[in-house]
C-alpha cells in the first residue's frame, strides 16, 4: 500500500445517487451503499480481525476539514486500519475524529486498539449518519491492488462535529459470495 497516497483520500467524492452504478462490480455495489454496519456484514463472512495502521492526533486533508467543519488548526485523531476476514484484507478505513467529538461515551472511541470503530459506533440509538458520498481511488494509492479501488465516506453525528469514515474497498470483496438479502 502506498502510504502516504492511501492517508490522502483527497478526491472528489459524489452522493451515491450520482455514481454511474454500471462502473461498479455487482457485488461491490451493495457494499458501498449500504447504511448497515459493515462490521456486522463482515462478520457474516469469517473471522474479522482488525489491523491498526496508525491511531495518533495528526492533521486531517483540506477536505476532510472542510466535510466536518473544522477549523484550519482544530486537532483531531486519525485512525487506519485495515478490516481483514480469515486473514485477508477487504477494507482500508480512514477515521477523521476531531477532539470536538470526544465527549460522552465517544471518549472511548481513543481506547478501541484492534476493535473495530463501526461496532462501536453502531451500539449506540442516538448516532445520525450522513449521507454516503462515493469516489473512484486511483491504483496508485493501492499498488496491490489489480485496479482503481471504489470508495465511500459519511460522517456520524452524536457529538461536537462528528466522525468522519473513509472506507476503501479492495478487489478481495468482489470474489465473496453476496450476503443473502445484501442486494
């Protein structure tokens, strides 16, 4: 994985109902629509597992600033990881968390280590989600990768400005057999 590129997702990003929905996989596409937890989804497909590639206070992207308002020095913490199912990655998550959102039980949020953030997050009835925004990532950003790799964003509201979710999804999760009632 590149890296630094991968920490970017400085791209446009567009509502899902303006996405050409011929250029995505089959398969792909319930993935990147859905509002579901996709924790609770990859559970269904093995064991998941959570790799923690960075989770320290950092300096969001322009426009990862400006989808959750923040100001030009406001701190946040940055949180990558890769979700893995039997081993195998299907997901690279980037979450923007500003110091703002930290407050109530989202404080915790700092101490989740290799527990998956959507499961926490999906525990709690209060929790809004924005709409899912969409965007194509080019092979560079993900030199494993046979192709340009699909994405989507939301933010989840509770606290402060909220939680900004990127989500990649890797090929691997073309080649899985679709959840029954997933489509």
């Amino acid at each position: 994985m590149n890296a630094s590129a991968a920490q970017q997702f400085d791209y446009r990003w567009a509502p899902v109902h303006r996405v050409n929905k011929v250029k995505v996989t089959q398969n792909l596409w319930p993935w990147l629509i859905t509002h579901d937890s996709l924790t609770a989804r990859l559970k269904c497909l093995g064991t998941l597992t959570v790799e923690v590639l960075e989770d320290s206070w950092g300096t969001p992207t322009a426009r990862e600033k400006k989808r959750l308002k923040l100001r030009p020095r406001e701190a946040a913490r940055i949180r990558t990881v890769l979700l893995k199912v039997d081993g195998i990655p299907l997901i690279y998550a980037r979450s923007i968390i500003p110091a703002q959102s930290l407050k109530g039980h989202w404080r915790q949020v700092k101490h989740l280590q290799d527990k998956p953030l959507g499961g926490y997050l999906f525990q709690h009835r209060a929790l809004i989600r924005s709409g899912i925004e969409i965007t194509q990532l080019p092979k560079s950003m993900f030199p494993h990768q046979p192709q340009a790799v699909w994405a989507r964003r939301s933010v989840f509201h509770q606290f402060g400005p909220g939680i900004l979710v990127n989500e990649a999804f890797f090929d691997e999760l073309n080649h899985v057999k679709p959840l029954s009632g997933f489509l």
